[in-house]
C-alpha cells in the first residue's frame, strides 16, 4: 500500500500479520506516504528503495529475523542508519526496552496499540527526523555560494570512487581556482569578491547537466567538480566548457595579468578502475597536481593528466 504523493514524510510498517500492518497503514495514510514489509528481509530492502522512509514502525517478535535482528542491519548500514525506528510490541518490560534502546530504537509502542498515543508518537519522531534532515543538509552546503561545501565534496568523492571500481567505470575530477582573486578582492573590494564567487558558483552548477555531476566549493576561490563515468577526453571537453562560461559572464578584473574579464584556471585528473588507486585522495592530488600546471602555462587554460 503506497499513497501517490511524494511531499508526504514516508513511513514503513512492518509486522509479518497482514492485519496489524492494515490497521497502522490505515490509521497514518492521510498524513504519511506509507510502505509495508512482512518480514525482516523485506524491511531491509524497503528501507533503502526510493523513497526511504523517514520513521520505521518495526514488530518485534517476527520469524526468521526478529526485530531485534533488523535494528542490527539498519544501524550498521550508512544508508539506513540515520532512519528513526519505533519497536512495536506485546513485549515491553524494563529489560526488553533496555535492549531496544541500547540497539538505537527511539520509542516503544505497546499492543494492543492506541490509534491516538500511536499517531502522536509517529508526529512527533517524524518532526525531530525532518529537522536533523534540514541541518544535516545545511551542513553540507557553503553558506556564501549556496552550492556543496567540501565536506559534501569528500562524501560524494568516496561514494563516486566505491561506485566507479564497483562498476568499472571511469570517475574525473576538476579542480578549478579563480585566477588572481586576491587581487580582485583588493581591487573592488570584499564584496565585489563574494559576489564574484556566488556568479562564478551559480555558472559551474549550470554548466554540468547530468544529475550525478556534482560542483562544489573547494575553499577560498576554489571548485570542485566530481563527473562520475567520465572518461578523460570528455573531462576536459566539459573543463574547456566551464572555462568558457566564466569569461562569459564578462566579469571585469582590470588588476589580471592574464585577462581583462574574471577567468579560471582547471585541473583535470581520471581514475581508471584498473589501476586500482589506493584512495580518492589520489585522484583529489592528481587533479590538484594539473591545477598548478594550468597556472604555470599563464591560467585560462585546462590541463589533464
């Protein structure tokens, strides 16, 4: 039973008796978009397919795998750790709710259930999950440019990099550094420069199209691009594409040796899963490694390794 709108929080109910999944599907479905799992190995894969429920009603007396048994899962898998789980049980003495909360379960539900104790506990962990949600996503956006910080960066790096070796794929990486932004900053002042940034962010956002591509704020006057299966040609052709839109945004820098508009230099590095890198940070070095290079050849101007 799932509801057709998407704006709804999502919850999942699991209890391996069809009708004590009926009677909490039924009683939540006009506030929550519900899913439903009968047995533990059903609650796993539920609890990580598109859309992931933000709160877990979860029996605890189930056979093959317990509620017990699922908690365990959830919390030792990073896609599913952060998901809050209610136990709902016949079963709550003082010792059960000690395992339970030593597990990570953040409330007890007893059976036979109350309708309006159950539709008040839901509301209020399903607010507490949309706020961590609204921080969390806070805390990985750069507050000045409004697009991924470096900590978003190093989190999508290592989950592009597992995916790339996984898959086989290429993965690129772009490093991109304003040229001569300090003398920019001197020259027109500290917010003239924080402008530049958010229009030089807001351009490089715009100038990747697929939906895995991923800008962020490296730190200072630095970007990041992560293209996931890219290979190195088509890296630097989208490298020479992002250069252009910065001159196109006809940025004035009358104090640069290299141009009279805002320009960037870029760093192009490609991981091939046959060579087996020892860590992203091979990758972040390599393309770190040919940002110096375009500096060296006068900025404006891509090198690829």
């Amino acid at each position: 039973m799932e509801e057709k709108s998407t704006n709804k929080p999502v919850v999942l109910v699991v209890d391996d008796i069809p009708s004590n999944v009926k009677i909490l599907a039924e009683a939540l479905r006009y506030e929550y978009l519900i899913k439903v799992a009968i047995s533990g190995s059903e609650a796993l894969v539920a609890a990580q397919t598109q859309p992931q429920p933000d709160l877990i009603l979860l029996d605890v007396m189930m056979p093959e795998m317990d509620g017990y048994e699922v908690l365990r899962c959830l919390k030792e898998n990073p896609a599913t750790s952060r998901i809050p789980v209610i136990f709902v049980t016949a079963k709550a003495t003082e010792s059960d709710e000690e395992v339970g909360f030593n597990l990570g379960v953040v409330d007890y539900i007893t059976k036979p259930i109350s309708i309006a104790i159950t539709k008040a506990r839901v509301r209020s962990h399903i607010a507490l999950k949309l706020q961590a949600d609204s921080l969390q996503e806070l805390s990985l956006i750069d507050p000045l440019t409004k697009i991924p910080n470096r900590r978003c960066l190093d989190e999508n790096l290592q989950k592009e990099w597992k995916r790339a070796h996984r898959d086989g794929m290429a993965l690129s990486l772009l490093m991109i550094d304003i040229d001569h932004f300090k003398d920019y900053n001197d020259h027109y002042g500290h917010r003239a420069g924080d402008e530049c940034l958010c229009r030089v962010a807001e351009a490089l956002k715009k100038g990747v199209s697929r939906p895995g591509d991923l800008v962020a704020r490296y730190g200072g006057e630095e970007f990041a691009v992560i293209l996931p299966a890219t290979d190195s040609l088509p890296a630097v052709q989208i490298a020479d594409h992002l250069r252009r839109l910065i001159l196109d945004l006809n940025l004035p820098h009358a104090v640069s040796s290299t141009c009279s508009r805002v320009s960037v230099s870029i760093g192009c590095a490609t991981s091939h899963c046959k060579l087996k890198k020892a860590s992203p940070m091979d990758l972040l070095q390599q393309a770190d490694t040919m940002l110096y290079q375009s500096k060296s050849l006068g900025r404006n101007c891509v090198s690829s390794i």
